[in-house]
C-alpha cells in the first residue's frame, strides 16, 4: 500500500521569428513522480494518490536570431585548419618512424 505523487509544472511559452513575428503560444512542462510508503504510530495509513499541478507565472520568449555568413565561414575555416594540423601531425609522426626504421635496419643507430 504504497502513497503516489505526480508533480507537474507548466512553463507558458512563445517563440519570435527573425522578422518579428510572434509565433503561437506553446506550453514546457516538467513531470515527476514519488511513491512512498507512508506510516503512522505504528500502522500503516491509507494509501493515496495526490496530483500536483503548477502553472509558473512567468513566460519564457525564445527569439530566432540566424548567424552572419562569416560565422559560418570562420567554422569552416576552423575545421579545415584543424584537420590539415592533425593531418600533419600524423604525417610527422610516420615520417619520423619509418627514418628510425631504416636506421635499424642499416644499423646506424647510435
């Protein structure tokens, strides 16, 4: 005989367009749930169910703004600045084991 609890919180909401214009309301919520066993001077009380519900007062606006075109392009930039560095860092490292290699094999390690 278990006690349950459902918390639910209701977070009224809107979005705003680039050019301004306000979108239809939408609602966020948060659901929990708690189950417990209850007890009371030593017997266990009857079991219930209660329903919490909480509307917030206060709205939230999400406004869409897009990114300028050189945001884009220093991303682009910066992937392929990152991928050439890794590219030859890797390059470096296999150069620099085969040269060993061939030391060894020639035995001129020293």
């Amino acid at each position: 005989l278990n006690t349950h609890e459902y918390f639910l919180k209701i977070v009224p909401s809107y979005m705003v367009d680039e050019y301004g214009k306000k979108l239809p309301h939408a609602y966020q919520y948060t659901f929990a749930h708690r189950e417990m066993i209850q007890m009371g001077h030593g017997h266990q009380i009857t079991p219930v169910i209660w329903f919490r519900y909480d509307m917030n007062p206060i709205t939230v606006r999400y406004i869409y703004k897009s990114k300028p075109l050189y945001s884009f392009l220093t991303t682009v930039c910066a992937i392929v600045g990152g991928t050439f560095t890794v590219a030859s860092i890797i390059d470096s490292v296999l150069f620099t084991a085969s040269e060993l290699f061939k030391k060894v094999q020639l035995g001129k390690l020293s």
